[in-house]
C-alpha cells in the first residue's frame, strides 16, 4: 500500500525532534558504552518492514557478538508460545545496556530509521526476520506495513503480552490506522517514557 502523506510528515517532525532531545545525550552514552564493554557504540540489527529486511540501528546494550550465544541460550527463553526470544536477566546484557534499557533510550537511534523512510514512528513490531517468518497466515499483512518505533502493540503491554495478542494488536493497527489513533499512541508512549519506562 501506499505510505501516507500525513504519515510520513508526522515522521519527519517527530523523529526530528526526538533527535534534537536525545541529541546531547548522545556522547555520553556512547563513552559509558565503550567504557563498559568492547565493541560498537551503534549496532545494526536486522528487522523486517514493508516486506524486506532493514539494518535498524540501536546503542548497544548486549556483549560483542551476543547472537552468537543465542543457542547457547535457548534453554533459559522464557517464551513458550512463539517464535519470541526472551530472558528476563539476560546475561548478555551488560551494565550499562542494562540502564539504557531501563530509560528506553536504547532505541533513541531508531529515530534515523524513520527520518530514512525505513520505519513509521508508529507501526507494528519490527521483528527479526526469522521470527517474522513463523506469523501464521493471518498476520502475514503486518509484515508489508512500515513497522514503527513504538505502537499499538508496544503501548499495550509489549513483551509481556502472550505472541497471538501481539499479532492482534498489529494487525488490528494495520487496518484501522489514522492520525488520531496514531496522536494517541504517540501521547501514550511518552507518558509510558516518562512514568512508567519499564511498560513498553
């Protein structure tokens, strides 16, 4: 489908401004990343949106090389129902990556992602390739769609939803999106920022 013009404009004012907030806090999370552990401030992970794989870029809060661990790893998932790959304390995750997390401002970057038209400031999930690929037909449309940074999903309990109820969520974003649902996600998301961190 067509990525619609109001969309992409409230894209480009709201990324923007993000990056003006999240801006000159930028070097000093990039130090306290490298003090704390070796490897890239900037991670590129792969995602799929709009039906094809993008790099979206994050601050990185994991070991170097921590995908390569997963499988060392998957017999402490505590996801059950899905493809969805989740350790509470995930040792992979270091002291730093812990906090940045906590704050949200881990994901800060994804803010380039959408000013690059690659991802929605609002839309689905953006999921790993290898988990996008086990959607049961039925969800198969959230993949086409821009996924966002935050969203309907995100703001309704995120991880800590059962995987189906995601998807639910997701899909039923993807048919009834409009500005004032994405006014009020984006409202809801900086309420969640700023009260409740650990919600998203």
């Amino acid at each position: 489908m067509r990525y619609p013009l109001w969309k992409r404009i409230f894209d480009i004012f709201g990324s923007l401004l993000g990056l003006l907030i999240f801006l000159p806090l930028t070097p000093f999370i990039a130090i306290a990343i490298k003090l704390d552990s070796k490897g890239p401030v900037i991670e590129r992970l792969d995602r799929i949106s709009e039906g094809r794989i993008i790099k979206v870029y994050k601050f990185r809060s994991m070991i170097e090389n921590a995908g390569a661990l997963k499988p060392q790893l998957a017999h402490l998932n505590e996801r059950k129902d899905g493809p969805l790959f989740k350790i509470k304390k995930d040792p992979r995750v270091t002291r730093v990556g812990k906090l940045i997390r906590r704050i949200r401002v881990d994901e800060a970057p994804q803010l380039i992602n959408v000013l690059k038209g690659e991802l929605a400031l609002i839309g689905p999930r953006p999921r790993e390739p290898e988990e996008a690929r086990q959607y049961p037909q039925e969800y198969k449309r959230i993949i086409e769609f821009r996924n966002g940074v935050t969203g309907f999903s995100q703001v309704n309990g995120a991880s800590s939803l059962p995987f189906l109820k995601e998807l639910e969520l997701d899909k039923y974003y993807v048919e009834n999106f409009s500005f004032w649902l994405d006014f009020k996600i984006f409202f809801k998301t900086i309420v969640i920022l700023f009260f409740d961190p650990t919600a998203v």
